[in-house]
C-alpha cells in the first residue's frame, strides 16, 4: 500500500548523472591526494620531528625552541615589526584611499593601479630596489648628503628596524589603499543625511555612522598586512642581518645553516599556529566586511578637483593632499626606476650600458650562480608556466566539487563541500612559504630520485601558494552566476557538462585567467621556498639576484631584476585590462 | 497539451513545512494562476514541478507518466524565473537556441523554431542584442521565448510581472494570455496580486499553509470564499476577522475588528469572517434612531471620511476610517447625485449595513 520510503530518495540515473559523478569523483580524488600527498602528509612529518623523541612524544623542542634568547626575540620582533607596519601603513594609507576615493580626476584609475605594483613585485627585486635607493651611497642618502653637507647618510636600512619597516610598508601600503577605497566609497550618505536632520554633532556623526561602516574594511586590510609582514622573510633575512629576524628567517637558519631540523620544525609549528589564528580572525572580519557592503546603493559624492571653486582653507588641503600623493608616488616608484636605471650603469668605465643584460648569456658567475643567468630566467619562466597550469587544473576541481552544491541545494539542504574545501585550504593558507618547503623537504629528502626532481618540489611549494589565491579569485566569479540561470538551462534540457561549458565557464573565465596570471607571478618571484629547495641548476632569476648582492656590480642582478619587473609588469596589466585583483589571500 | 497532477506534496526548509501534503491538478490546456502571499511556498511549488527543487514527499504526474524522479532536463518544462535572467554572454538569439541546441536540433529546424517564436513574441528586433541592451519587459519577453522554443510540455511562470514598470505589465500578461491560447499549452501562473488573476487566469488556486485552500474560476471564488483569508486574497473589499463568538438563542454574536455584530442565528457554517459589499453601505450624516431604521436588524458604523474617488459616471467610492482602537476602513459606494456635494474630507459619518447583507465567510 504504501510505497518503501528509499525509492523517492534514488532519483532515476541518467546517462548524464552517472558522468557527472564520475567527474565529481575524479575531481575529489585529485585534490585529496594533491594536498594529503604534499601538504598534509609532510606536515605530519614536521609534527613527527618537532614532537617525537626516540618514539616518544615530547614538549623538549618546544621548551628549548622557547628557552632559546634567539627565538624568543625573533618570535617577539616577529610581532613588534608586523605591529608597527600595519599601524604606518595605516597612518599613510588610510588619507590616500580617502583621496583616492574622494576626489576625480584624471588617471586616477591608472594611479591605483601604479601603486598596487609594488604588491607584486618579486621580494628580492624589491630588497635589491632599497639596496640601490637607500644604501649608504645610495640615492636617498647622496641626495641628502650634497644637500646637508653632512657626512652621515641619512638612513641605514642595514641591522636597523628602519629598512625593514620601510621595505614592508613599500610593500603593503597598497593592500591598505585598495581594501580601504570601497570602504570609503561604500558608506551610505544617506545614513549621514539623516543623522544630521537628526541633529546630530559632526564627532558624533563619525563615530556612530561613518567609523562603524569602514571599520570592518580597516580591520581585514591590517590583518593581511600584519600577516605579510608577520611572515616576511627576504627583506628581513637580508637587511635584517644577525639583529633583527622575524620567524621565518629563524625556521631557516635553523634548517639550512644549523641543520637543526627539530628547533626548526617547531618554530614553524608555533608559526603555523599564530598565522591559523590571525587567518581565521581574518575571514570572520572579511565575511561581515561583505555582510555589511550588500545592499548598499548610495555612496561617496565623487568631487572633482577645482581648485576655483575652493576657499583658501580647501585650497591648502587639496594642494596638500597632491603633494601627499606625489611623495607617496615617488617613494613607491624610485626603487622600481632605480633598478631599470642601475641595470644600464657599468661599474667601471670601460664596460657597456648593456653588459648586464649580455652577461645574462654568459657563464662567468657560474661559481655563484651554479647556473647561466639564461638558465634561470628559463627555470622561471618554466616554473612560473607549470604552476599556473597545475594551478588552474587544481582550482577547476575545486569548482567542479562546488558546483555540486546545487544538488543539495535542490533538497533546501546547506551545503557542507564549501565549507569543507574552505577549511582544507585554511591550512596551506596559513602555512609559510618555508614551512611548505620544509615539509616537501623533510618528506621526500630519503628519496633516491630527490636531488633530480628538485624542480618538481620547487613547483609543487610554488602551487601550493599560489593555490588559495587562485582558488578565491575564481570562486569569487563563480560565486557572482546567479543560481536560476543554471536552473533555466537545466529546464531547457541541458546537459550538467553542457550547463558547465556553455554557460559556468564562460561566466568565470575572466577570474580563471586573472587567477592563473596572478599565480604565475607569485611563482615569478617566489624566494623563500625556492631559495629553501634550491639545487644545483634550479636556480630562478630571484635566488640569482639573491646570490649576486655580494659581488661588486649590481648591474648584473639589476638586470636580471629589469626582467622580472617588466614580467610582472605585463602580468600586471593583464590582470588589470581583464578583470579586477584581488590581493586578499 | 498536457494534465498535471500533484498528489501530498511537502516540503520542509529548516524543519518548517512549506509546503504540506499539498494537492493540485491542472487541467488540459488551462492556465491556472497559483495566488498567495509573499512566502507561500507558490515558488518553492513551481520549482517542484520544474524539477530544481526536489520535494521531500508527495507525486507529480504529469499525463498519467509519474515524473517526480525526473531531471529538469527530461521534464521539457518551458520555466520563466521570476528575476529576468538571461545568459548574460549570449545574444537573445543564443538564449532562445540554446534549449534547441541542448535537445540535439536540426540546424534548419533551429533557424525555424526561432522565427516563429521571435514572431509569436514579437521580439523579432532584438534578436542580435545582448541582454544588457534590452529593457526589463523585454528581457521578460525573451525568456518567455526561451521557454517556448523548445515546445515545452507546459509553461511556468514565476510572478512574471514583479520587476516589470506598471505600464507594460498589462501587455506582457495579455501576451503570455495569447500566446499560452495560440500553442495550447498548459499553464501554471504564479503571482500575489490578484488583479493578475483576473486578468488572465482560467483558474485560481489560492495557497496558504502549504496547501491549496481553494480552487476554481475566479467569480466562483469571489462569490463564495471559503473563508475570511482567502476573500482577503483575492482583493474583496471589507473583509474583517472574527474574534469570537458568542451564541444567545436567537443571534449570534460576532466580535470583530470593527466591532460586534449582532446577527440571525447562524448554524450552516464555521465562522471565520465577515465581508459586506460596498454598495451595502447606507450612509448618514446623522445618526438615526432605531425608530428611523423600520423593522429590520441594522448594524450601525461610525467613521470619517478619508477620501473619495469616482467610480463611474454614478457611483463614488469612499474610504470611511472606523472609529475604534485599531485603524480599520470600510470602502463604500454611494451614489454621486446625492453624496458629491455632501461628503467631504474629514467628516463625521454614520454607516449603516442590513445584516442580511453581511457575507457570512
């Protein structure tokens, strides 16, 4: 009489449905192995190292880890110089993004575009811009010397917390700048509006209405920043020198110079855990960030500059605020140009302008390079490909798990694979660039073939940074196709594969490309990992520059560096002309 | 032209039915508009019967074939989602061909369908045009095209009009009206405005609780409601809850919003409401006396006048706001000849209403 209950839940097979299963699994299959095989499983044998002793577990490491003068100190700098550059970046980010999204003009989009370059740019290149720049017969401090007349140069970005600061606000001054212009943009004026029919006083107004609505946006942008400078590691292992070191360039040393693998596995498990946390309290902030821009439809009167129109006193903000975004300007592009400059300038007379780039044929600094400079631009490029590829492949299998959802979407069931794929990203997302490469080290190291496939773990570390940025641009567009449309073609008797070429990919392939061009530049100029892995002929352009910064040129590194910035440039605009960059991780 | 038929179908979000052993049939070629308030469960029904939705329980059958497993793909359901979504990537012609391009057609046989559907739809000019090109009424009109190329079994319409301009939502559901006429094809209409209903409908169904209260052709439903909710849905004018009530031997007493009224005693039915019709309504500037009001029972209203719209060339419509705690308003016709100078905004009036005029619901 009554039907069994089971047959309503099995829904008739199709041809289509068994393949899209197919797909599902494979794609499932994929992405665990991926991340058990060469994340997950080598943390495990960080934690082996960093917990067992002898076959028994042990807090020993962690106690002398902690014990230890140097690490503790460098634990603490870790913060106090991450704390310290998000509040400058801060300080002189926050009036530009309000200019920025205050005023029109033209080139303003051009403007926030050249400022964001510094935040792609490769590590090492950067380092190398600072060292031409502020060295002691660097530009800044010859300028100041004629000026002055004094002997002393004005900065010493070598042992000092300067160099490390400044270089970590060139850096992230632009995550503050880019996050923050939409809060500014974003704040409902008519709320202020009514405030003020309301009666109510100007402080009080910015307190209750306007700070409340950029609040969330300043807090995601200071979290990212703290966590970049939280985990800096070229700058500071270079101009920090012995003095100053944050986590990272101790988690190397230990391993690479001391080859304590059990004090370095345990920093990096202390590390692992401040980053998951600091990660965590970051996408709690993004998602009310988010929560709170919807439903937003009237924003920031946009001002064109007049300076006619203006009072004296508006007069002198505005003019101020010009110059404010000139300096901001220059000191973002001085080091960028001094490279490009230093790379034309022979060290002795009798040298051409272009010796630095003929030299990139050459094989005369093999003993530092273990390579020609053409060999690693080679490798770059080549590592930079395939790890867009293996990228791209991985985020795709990611989507196509996704995209499932609908399925439980049907039953007005909560999707639990989003939630999932999320947290087995988190992970590797809060991992450092030398704690992944450490991992894949300690993992495979025993392996015969180790030493040979040193380029495919210099890849896979790379794939496994460049994955969580990928994956969140291209979740983003895919977030943005509007369910019923997916609903529509399946009612028109589409096919679940025809849905995903015809109408998914089309509508996500513009965050696909920017995702695959941004991975290929974080690969592009990738230092920590690699310069970890590194062996024999491996090298990249940026372990290169790395390796020249003692010999007595510049001009070969500067060249070198020349090329990656014009790379990363093109990838830049690329990026730009195709959809927007998220710099969120 | 098919028939549909959907036996105890429920549905639970959140552990919250919205949709209970529901029932529904829809007839040959019919187009049967599904009336009810915003979070009825009318959108969660019509996804059910597109196939995007999976219920949890119940059967659909469709020309006695059990579809209720069914993909959408194998349902050929032509389904209009109530935002406008066009493939945003594709010309309108590319939206209309991709349903036939899914079923395998024929090139010719695809050129041929779009002409005749672009013609049916008279969307023969946009053809080329992108969907951000396009207004929102003909964006509407496409999807519309959509649907019907493929010849579907049956249209869906999910509240078709709601982001349309007021000016062109007549048009639009007279064209779905023809269209629906012209193929034949058998309709389930989903919207809360009941003037919708009127307009084009073949059939109501007015659904709430998760289930459909009351089914029939509108005059049908208008004259006898099955209760105080559904008249209030279906737009009748002065249509009150009861409280309570209370039974003496001769009357019946029922305390409403607008006070209590004293009636013949009532034993047919349950109670759940009152409606009078507007043209019941006796209007006085002064009170009356039970002596002025002859024999038979009256119920007497006092009020003001909030304002006055002319009907017809005779009739004036006023909205009267009742005295009592709570704002209710009685919307009442009276003659122009004798009202058009008297009544004015703001004045004291007195409502009187015969209670064998009080619809009983």
């Amino acid at each position: 009489m009554t039907f069994p209950s089971f047959s309503l839940k099995k829904r008739i097979g199709t041809k289509d449905e068994v393949l899209n299963k197919v797909i599902i699994a494979t794609a499932s299959l994929v992405i665990v192995l991926f991340f058990l095989l060469f994340f997950y499983v080598p943390l495990t044998k960080i934690l082996k190292f960093s917990f067992i002793e002898q076959g028994k577990i042990t807090l020993e490491y962690f106690s002398d880890v902690i014990n230890s003068p140097m690490n503790r100190s460098a634990l603490i700098f870790s913060f106090y110089q991450a704390f310290l550059s998000t509040i400058i970046c801060l300080v002189i980010g926050i009036p530009a993004s309000y200019f920025l999204a205050k005023y029109e003009f033209r080139g303003k989009k051009v403007l926030i575009n050249l400022l964001t370059i510094p935040f792609v740019l490769p590590p090492i290149v950067v380092l190398l811009g600072f060292i031409i720049t502020y060295d002691a017969n660097g530009w800044v401090n010859t300028i100041w010397q004629t000026i002055s007349g004094s002997n002393n140069p004005l900065i010493n970005i070598f042992g000092s917390i300067e160099g490390i600061l400044i270089a970590h606000i060139f850096y992230n001054i632009s995550v503050i700048i880019r996050i923050t212009i939409p809060a500014w943009e974003n704040i409902d004026y008519d709320l202020i509006d009514v405030a003020k029919t309301l009666g109510t006083s100007k402080w009080r107004r910015f307190r209750k209405i306007i700070f409340p609505q950029i609040f969330n946006h300043i807090v995601s942008a200071s979290l990212l920043v703290f966590i970049y400078a939280f985990n800096s590691f070229a700058i500071v292992l270079y101009l920090g020198q012995v003095r100053f070191q944050t986590l990272e360039v101790r988690i190397y040393k230990e391993m690479v110079r001391s080859l304590d693998f059990q004090s370095g596995t345990a920093l990096a498990v202390i590390q692992l855990i401040i980053n998951t946390l600091i990660i965590v309290f970051y996408l709690v902030s993004e998602k009310r960030t988010r929560r709170m821009a919807m439903g937003k439809e009237k924003s920031l009167k946009k001002e064109k500059i007049n300076f006619r129109k203006y009072s004296t006193g508006k007069k002198l903000v505005v003019f101020i605020s010009i110059i404010y975004m000139i300096s901001l300007f220059i000191f973002t592009f001085a080091p960028i140009l001094a490279i490009i400059i230093e790379s034309f300038k022979p060290a002795v007379e009798s040298v051409s302008s272009f010796w630095g780039y003929g030299q990139l044929f050459s094989t005369e600094y093999n003993s530092y390079l273990h390579s020609a400079p053409l060999r690693m631009l080679l490798n770059t490029l080549w590592f930079a490909s395939l790890n867009m590829i293996i990228t791209i492949l991985i985020s795709l299998s990611l989507l196509f798990i996704i995209r499932n959802r609908f399925q439980r979407l049907r039953k007005y069931k909560t999707s639990r694979v989003e939630g999932m794929i999320s947290y087995l990203i988190l992970l590797p997302m809060a991992t450092s660039s030398i704690t992944l490469a450490v991992g894949l080290f300690l993992q495979f190291r025993t392996f015969s073939w180790y030493n040979n496939a040193v380029w495919v773990f210099i890849i896979l570390a790379h794939v496994l940074i460049s994955v969580p940025f990928a994956t969140r641009s291209i979740l983003a567009s895919y977030n943005r196709i509007d369910v019923e449309l997916l609903n529509v073609a399946s009612t028109l008797g589409a096919s679940r594969l025809r849905i995903f070429a015809k109408i998914e990919l089309p509508l996500i392939l513009k965050g696909l490309i920017v995702g695959g061009i941004f991975s290929f530049a974080i690969s592009l100029g990738e230092f920590g990992a690699t310069n970890f892995l590194v062996k024999t002929e491996y090298g990249t352009l940026s372990v290169g520059i790395y390796n020249l910064f003692g010999s007595h040129t510049l001009q070969l590194p500067a060249a070198m560096a020349s090329i990656l910035i014009l790379i990363t440039i093109l990838c830049f605009i690329m990026i730009q002309k195709i959809g927007d960059i998220d710099l969120k991780v | 032209m098919v028939n549909l038929e959907i036996n105890d179908l429920s549905m639970r979000y959140e552990k919250k039915y919205i949709l209970e052993d529901l029932r529904l049939n829809v007839e040959h070629g019919e187009l049967l508009v599904l009336l009810g308030e915003s979070g009825c469960g009318k959108t969660t029904l019509i996804k059910i019967i597109a196939g995007i939705i999976e219920p949890e329980k119940g059967k659909i059958i469709m020309e006695d074939e059990d579809i209720t497993l069914f993909s959408p793909q194998r349902r050929k359901m032509g389904y209009v989602p109530q935002a406008q979504v066009l493939f945003p990537h594709m010309t309108v012609k590319s939206n209309i061909s991709f349903g036939l391009k899914s079923h395998k057609k024929s090139k010719e046989e695809i050129k041929e369908k779009i002409r005749w559907v672009a013609e049916l739809i008279q969307i023969e000019e946009l053809l080329e045009r992108y969907s951000s090109e396009i207004s929102g009424g003909q964006k509407q009109r496409v999807a519309l095209a959509r649907a019907m190329a493929i010849e579907p079994h049956m249209l869906l319409l999910d509240e078709p009009l709601s982001s349309i301009d007021a000016t062109g939502r007549e048009s639009l559901a007279l064209t779905i009206r023809r269209i629906q006429k012209e193929t034949e094809t058998t309709t389930i209409y989903v919207t809360h405005n009941q003037e919708e209903a009127r307009l084009i409908s073949d059939r109501v169904a007015v659904i709430y609780d998760g289930k459909v209260q009351q089914i029939g052709k509108v005059t049908e439903i208008d004259n006898s409601p099955k209760n105080y909710l559904i008249a209030k849905i279906m737009g009748s004018p002065n249509v009150w809850p009861i409280f309570y009530i209370k039974e003496t031997d001769e009357n019946t007493i029922l305390n409403t919003t607008v006070g209590e009224i004293k009636l013949p005693k009532q034993t047919n039915k349950k109670i759940t409401g009152i409606s009078i019709s507007p043209s019941c309504f006796k209007p006085s500037l002064e009170k009356k006396s039970r002596t002025d009001l002859e024999k038979s029972q009256f119920i007497e209203f006092k009020g003001e006048v909030k304002s006055m719209v002319q009907r017809d060339e005779r009739t004036i419509r006023a909205v009267i706001e009742l005295e009592g705690e709570k704002f209710d308003y009685a919307k009442i016709d009276v003659d122009k000849e004798d009202f058009e100078d008297i009544l004015s905004s703001d004045q004291k009036i007195f409502l009187y209403v015969d209670t064998s005029e009080v619809n009983i619901l």
